[in-house]
C-alpha cells in the first residue's frame, strides 16, 4: 500500500531539519521537500541533498524571486504598507510561497502539507490561512502544535540534531531564528528575547552597522514608472537586478536596520531585529516621488489604506477580496506617479535630496514668496472667513450663554459687522 505523501515547506534549518527526520520516524510518510528561493544567500544544492540525506524522497527548489517582486513586494511599496515601521519582508514572501506548496501537492497527489512554523508566532497563520483560500481540501501538518511533538525549546531541537547526525548551523552560542529573502533579513531569540539586552553588532548579515558606514556620502538616482522602481542612476534593470543594486548600496552605507517590539497576530510582543537595506531606500524614494505628484485628499486617504493593506498582508490574509481592492485603489493612484528621486545615503539614513516628474502638482509660481501673477493674497481672507465660520458661531453661542442676552446682541452686532456678514 502507498505511504501518504507530505510535502514539507523545507529551509534547511534546524525546524524544517528536525520536522523531516520526526515525520519519517513517527509517521512513515513520503515527505517531498520543497525549498522556495525567494533571494536568501542559500547553498541551494547543498539544501536539496541535505534533505535527501535527511530522509525526503524529493528535494525541489522554486526560484521565486521574480514573482516575489513584481507579484507582492512591487504592490506593497506602492501602497505605502509598514506594520508598526515594519517594511512587511517575511509576510510578504509567505502567501506567495503557499501558492507554490499548494501547486506541487496537488501535482504530486499529496494530501499534507507540513511547516515548521511554532504555535506562537504569525508565520502558521500567514501558510496555513493561504492554503485554505486556495485548497481547502489540504490538511495542514504543524508539528509544533501537535501533542506528540516532544520538543519544548530549540535547545533540544539542536541536541536531536546532534544524536541524529543532522548537519546544523545554529548552536546554544548563536540561536538567532532569522528569515531572509531578496527584500529583508529577520533575527528573533537568542538575547534579543530580553528588551534591556542590546543587540550586538554581530548580529548583521546583509548590513554594516551605520557607525561602521563610509564618511561620505552616496548619491543615488531612481527612476519610477507607475510607482514602480525601473532604473538606477539612469540604467534600467529587471526587478532581482535593481533590489540587487539598492541592497549593496544600503548595505554598504548601513542603511535599514531596525530593533522594535511589534505585536504579534497571536496576541504577544515580539522583539525583532530587521535589515532591509533596498527596500528602505526604495520607501523613502517612493514617498518622495508621491509627494509631488498625488493631491492632498488622495495622499492622506492613501496612508489609511495602506495601514489596511499592511495588516491584512501581516495577518495573512492576501488572498482576500479586501486585499486585491485596495490594489485596485493603489494601482489608481500610481498612474502618474513616474519621475526620478536622488537618494541621498549616509551612515544609515537614506533622504530624499531631489525629484522631479512630469505630472508634479507643484508649481513655483504658485508656491513662490516672491510677487507672482496667478494667486491674488487678498482672495484668502474670504476663504478664511468662511473656514473658520463654525468655529466663530460657536464662540458667539458660549460667550452668550457666559454674557446673557444684553451682551449677546452687542457681541453679534460687532462680530457680524467686522466680518462683512451684514449691512
């Protein structure tokens, strides 16, 4: 009789290393490994043959990273999303990599999908949220949420890798549970769990601390076409291509590393360390850019939907019609926004320093201290007039009520008058 076959969500790491040997040995399934290359510096051949050691009876890697730009990241930088001054980079590689897993379970004719995601983290949420919305008759397996899984910390994790013969970078020294991709990387545990601890300088992998950044300053020029990043410094580049330029760019000059505590879909505070060299380059420049070119209401309307946009995409909910109309609405709002943005990098700030485009709102003549023909001065006073009519109706209503009805006629005759309301 056939075993039932599992695809695994597999990095390589400890988790997904451990989950496979546990799977065979508890289980007896079929596990088809499954690596997504979504721009995370991996040994890709390394990782296959380690998971065929390790027990799979397949080992495929995906090349994401294309569609992960054009398809989730390019969407997100245009609506403007950050969860909590988080730039979204884990989340956003998750739906894209369920889709995949979805894709090869049902060529493969499995049943299962399993992950390595804990029972206290966002990630289990962000998979097994996806896998429904695209194949509900997929049963999820989440070894860390299952009674029979025996181990309680990474500790153990690391001292079964050990008896078992699985190769493993991680040691009780160096613990960071970390999650990279082309836009980001993330580090969690270790000494980070306690908010007094400050986290070392070695902790960085894709940037130099900005203390350790260049004295002088690197002048950057990108090119936008509907919002999307196109070009840098006047030569234009695929989507994996340009986030290359713009990661070694902010790498260098320290640019993007944050340390917050977010709140976590599940309900706690976790602390996180993140690096995201390009994409905060590529937020910077983008807002920039909209700021010449969207009107005032489109702009401060746009912020609100992007913070919807951002928690939809953080609590795993991308495949969702809420989520594909504000798309809409961003896409809207882009069709003019081309035009250049010199980015200024220094020592881990990265500024906007000049824009231009050819559907900017902003006019020097109108917006010029100096005499100019097309804004009449005097015309404001009537607009202030009627502005902060309700405001001056309201003050004659409390200062009659404090003056009594004597004093209220006085106090309406005068402010009436002074206005020009009345005769």
């Amino acid at each position: 009789m056939a075993k039932e076959k599992v695809v695994l969500a597999y990095s390589g790491g400890l988790d997904t290393s451990v989950i496979m040997k546990w799977l065979k040995e508890n289980y007896d399934y079929d596990v088809i490994a499954v690596c997504c290359n979504a721009g995370q510096n991996e040994d890709f051949k390394a990782i296959e043959e380690k998971a065929m050691a390790t027990g799979a009876i397949k080992a495929l890697t995906l090349d994401i990273r294309e569609e992960f730009i054009t398809d989730y990241i390019w969407p997100t930088l245009k609506a403007g999303a950050k969860y909590e001054n988080y730039l979204l980079g884990t989340a956003m590689a998750r739906p894209l990599m369920a889709k995949r897993l979805v894709e090869i379970a049902q060529e493969e004719g499995a049943f299962y999908i399993a992950h390595g995601c804990t029972g206290k983290g966002n990630d289990q949420v962000r998979f097994e949220s996806a896998i429904h919305s695209l194949d509900p008759a997929i049963k999820i397996i989440a070894p860390w949420r299952m009674p029979e899984w025996e181990f309680q910390s990474r500790e153990e994790m690391i001292q079964y890798s050990h008896d078992h013969g699985i190769p493993i970078s991680q040691s009780n020294a160096k613990i960071y549970s970390r999650d990279e991709n082309i836009w980001h990387i993330s580090h969690e545990g270790g000494e980070l769990e306690n908010p007094w601890n400050v986290h070392y300088d070695t902790i960085h992998v894709l940037s130099v601390p900005p203390e350790q950044a260049p004295d002088e300053v690197t002048y950057v020029d990108i090119d936008f076409e509907h919002g999307i990043p196109v070009a840098v410094d006047g030569v234009k580049m695929g989507p994996i291509e340009l986030l290359t330029k713009l990661n070694e760019l902010g790498s260098k000059n320290g640019i993007g590393t944050i340390d917050i505590v977010e709140n976590r879909l599940v309900g706690m505070k976790s602390r996180g360390v993140y690096e995201t060299p390009g994409g905060t380059i590529l937020y910077a420049a983008h807002e920039g850019l909209e700021e010449l070119i969207l009107d005032r209401d489109t702009s401060h309307y746009k912020k609100i939907v992007g913070e919807k946009f951002a928690e939809l995409l953080y609590t795993g909910l991308w495949f969702t019609p809420l989520r594909e109309a504000i798309c809409a609405f961003v896409d809207v709002t882009q069709e003019n926004v081309t035009g250049t943005v010199k980015m200024k990098l220094y020592k881990g700030s990265a500024t906007v320093a000049a824009k231009k485009a050819p559907y900017s709102l902003y006019n020097e003549e109108f917006a010029t201290f100096s005499k100019d023909e097309v804004y009449n001065q005097y015309d404001a006073e009537g607009f202030i007039n009627l502005w902060s009519l309700p405001l001056k109706i309201r003050a004659i209503q409390k200062q009659t009520a404090e003056g009594g009805a004597k004093y209220s006629e006085t106090l309406e005759r005068k402010v009436l008058k002074g206005s020009d309301f009345v005769e």
